[in-house]
C-alpha cells in the first residue's frame, strides 16, 4: 500500500470520527433544547405560582385588616391601576 493510499485511508477514518462526534453532538444539542424549554415552562408555571399565592396573602392581609401603611400605599396604587384600566376598556366600548 502505498503512503497515499495510507494518508487517504487516515484522512477518512478521521472523518468517519468527526461525522460521529458531529451526530453525537447535534443529539446532545437537540436533549439540551428540549430541556432548557421544559424549564423555561416550569419556570412560567412557577411564577406564575408565586404571583397568586402573593395575591392571596395581599387578599388575605385586606380582609383581616392587617396591613401596614406601604401596603396600604401598594394596594391603592394597584387599585387605581385596575380603575385606569377599567375606564380605559370602557372608552373603547363606548366608540
């Protein structure tokens, strides 16, 4: 066998092993994807979650009368968000 014969046989050994590595990675890429948007949705569930869980305390915190005055302060802002809204949808009903 001669030396090009042995140089072309090792280039496409390595080649096969580069194509391998390449469809190893490419399947590995695609598990990664798929569980980074499995914990992204989790991570939306969480939170979301969490934000009713602090709405029930702020509810909670309302009707036994037990906030302090930031809360107060908070709750009316949110209050006063809610009617802006609220006035808004109705103008747009009303055109």
């Amino acid at each position: 066998m001669s030396t090009t014969d042995q140089h072309l046989k090792r280039i496409q050994e390595k080649l096969q092993q580069l194509l391998k590595n390449h469809a190893a990675l490419v399947k590995e890429n695609n598990r990664l994807k798929e569980q980074l948007d499995k914990t992204k949705q989790q991570t939306g569930q969480h939170q979301k979650n969490i934000d009713e869980l602090k709405q029930q305390v702020n509810v909670l915190k309302i009707g036994a009368g037990d906030m302090n005055e930031s809360d107060k302060k908070e709750f009316e802002k949110r209050i006063n968000v809610y009617l802006k809204e609220i006035d808004r949808c109705i103008a747009l009903l009303s055109e």
